[in-house]
C-alpha cells in the first residue's frame, strides 16, 4: 500500500502513447523535409555551380531589342497613367550629386552579392537548422526570375529611346554595372524584369530582420532592401515596377520553401536535430 512501482505492463502502457507522440511529432517535422546539417565543401559548390548556371542562363536569352524597348514604352506609360513615374526626377536630381551618384553606382555593384553572401555565411554559422530552407527560398526565387527574363525581355530606363534618364554608370565613368560601358556584351542587357536587386536584398531583410537579437541589426536589415529600391532607380537600371516583380519572384520563393519543408524557413529549428541510428530524429530539450 503506498508502493508507486510501476510494473511491467503499466510501463509498456505508459510508453505506448509516448511512442505515438515522438512519432507524430517526427512525421510533423520531417513531413516532406526535414532540415540536415549542411556541409561547408557541397554549399560552396552548390553555390558556386548554382551562380554560374544562373549567369549562363540568363545571358543565354536572346537580347530581343525592339520588344524590350516596347515593353519599357508600355511600363513607363503604365507608370504615367498611375501617376507613379517618379523614375526620371530621382535619376536627374541624385545624378546632380557627383558624389552620392558614384556611391551608389558602386553600392548596386557590388553590395548585391557582398550582402547576399555574408547573410548565407551567417545563416550556415548561426543557424544551421534553417539554412536550407532559407537557401531554398532565394534559389527558387532566381530561378523563376530567368522566366521573366525569357518571356518579358524588357530594356532598363537608361537604354529607353528618347527616355532621356542618364546612364550614371557611363557619365561617371565608374565601374558599376555588367550592362554598361565594356562590360556590357558580357550581360543581357534587357533582362530588368523582374529585378534579383530587389528580389535578393528583400530577402537579406526580412532573413535579418527575422533572425537577428540586435534591435539596430534588425532595423538595417529592413532600410537595406528599402536603400536597393532607391539605387536601382536613381542609377536608371530599374523601373519601381521591376522591384514589383522582385517581390512576386520572392513571394514564389517563400511558398516553395514552405511546402518542400512544411513550415516558413524562419519558423524551423535553429539547430538541426540530432540523429540516431537509420536516420531517426531523436528528442531534444525544450
């Protein structure tokens, strides 16, 4: 009387619906992916393998000169009858800046794949259960950019016919843009819609934003896609409508990355689960 021994088969009765639970629980993670310890040698390569496939592909679409220019016409009118077209003013007022102008001809240079790659690095570091899946967002989201650029070849501002926006990259003679100057028969120069400045900086915000302590790091991660916005417009290399298909591209991104994993990337493990034998997750402390 008073004795708490639990026997034998009150154990396996016990254990019985704990077994049910941890199963449950692994199906819910790992119900079409589950998230695996990346390895530094296959993302470096994977990265790597992925940019080139992606430069060559987009190159690799036919520069359709006279229908990119007609579809930079239609933008530019759409923008017009929407009262929006506030491209040109920003290009002539930052422009009149030599000093501003030339900054940001190297901030759309170079920050595009500076920031990009640090946050990837920050991600495989720091939070290694997310990293795929985060990685998967932006890989999709350049992925179906290249549709856009196949099926709506469309011509920057500054190559416009009678658009009169200053190319700033070739007035300042400044190294900021695979489109223009001597870089420009390396790059498809009307592959502007949808726009990857948009696209990739959106996704180093909210990446940031979601996932840093820091209040301040959080609050740059936001003004960074909102700085890209003012860049690409005032160095006449995107319409503000380019950065709408950004976003679609990113939204697409999201959505695949929730699916394939079941779960928003941001809202998975930050560590990845251990294993056991067979590949079984195992539990972990709360």
């Amino acid at each position: 009387m008073g004795d708490s021994t639990v026997t034998p088969l009150e154990g396996r009765e016990q254990a019985v619906p704990q077994a049910v639970a941890a199963g449950a629980g692994e199906r819910r993670l790992g119900r079409l992916r589950s998230p695996r310890r990346p390895r530094l040698w296959f993302e470096i390569l994977l990265i790597a393998v992925s940019y080139w496939t992606y430069s060559l592909i987009r190159n690799a679409v036919p520069e359709q000169r006279s229908e990119a220019l007609g579809n930079a016409d239609w933008i530019w009118r759409m923008e017009h009858h929407l009262g929006l077209a506030f491209e040109h003013s920003v290009n002539h007022t930052v422009n009149s800046v030599t000093w501003l102008i030339v900054g940001m001809n190297y901030y759309y240079a170079t920050l595009h794949f500076i920031i990009t790659l640090t946050v990837l690095v920050w991600l495989y570091r720091s939070h290694p259960g997310r990293y795929a899946a985060t990685r998967l967002v932006l890989f999709a989201t350049t992925a179906v950019a290249l549709v856009g650029y196949y099926f709506y070849p469309l011509a920057p501002p500054r190559l416009m016919t009678g658009g009169h926006f200053v190319d700033t990259v070739m007035v300042h003679r400044t190294w900021g843009s695979m489109a223009s100057g001597d870089l420009k028969n390396m790059s498809n120069q009307y592959a502007a819609m949808p726009s990857m400045h948009i696209g990739w900086s959106l996704w180093c915000g909210l990446t940031i934003f979601a996932l840093a302590k820091l209040p301040w790091v959080r609050i740059l991660g936001l003004l960074y896609p909102a700085a890209t916005l003012i860049v690409i417009v005032a160095t006449a290399n995107h319409f503000w409508l380019d950065a709408v298909g950004g976003i679609i591209c990113l939204a697409f991104g999201f959505t695949v990355a929730a699916l394939w994993y079941g779960a928003l990337p941001y809202s998975l493990p930050r560590h990845v689960p251990p294993r056991g034998r067979g590949g079984a997750l195992l539990p972990t402390k709360a």
